[in-house]
C-alpha cells in the first residue's frame, strides 16, 4: 500500500502499532517500524508513504485542527 501525494493543514502525531514504513517528503526519506512515532508537520510540505512490510500497518493518528479543516489534501 502506498498513499497518493498529499499534505496536512494541520499536524498530526502518528503512532506505528504494527508494520513498517517509508515516508519520503522531498528528497527526505525516513523509514519507522512498530513502537516508533513521529509528528507529521503542519506546513504542508508533500510527502508518501508507504507499507514496505510484509503485513498489514496499524497507526494511531492523533489531529490538532479546528472544526471544518480537513485531515489530508491529496494534490
């Protein structure tokens, strides 16, 4: 599974649960596996990521917006 490009108005915290990832925004790749989190910033910067395990990925995602917002724009 691999997301289409896309951006968050507002940021986010992500917890990986189960799985691994590659995250790439720009020319930064990041890889996190089960037990890591990151922050996801909220400058609207472009990124994918992908599930490059060989099971399914669980995250938790916690959102800090306001009512309305939305949580992605895919561009």
């Amino acid at each position: 599974m691999k997301t289409p490009i896309h951006r968050h108005p507002a940021p986010m915290i992500v917890y990986v649960s189960k799985g691994r990832l590659k995250h790439t925004k720009g020319d930064v790749i990041n890889y996190f596996k089960a037990g890591d989190s990151f922050i996801e910033s909220n400058n609207g910067i472009k990124h994918v990521v992908e599930n490059i395990g060989k099971k399914d990925a669980v995250l938790f995602v916690s959102v800090s917006s306001v009512s309305g917002m939305p949580t992605t724009i895919n561009e």
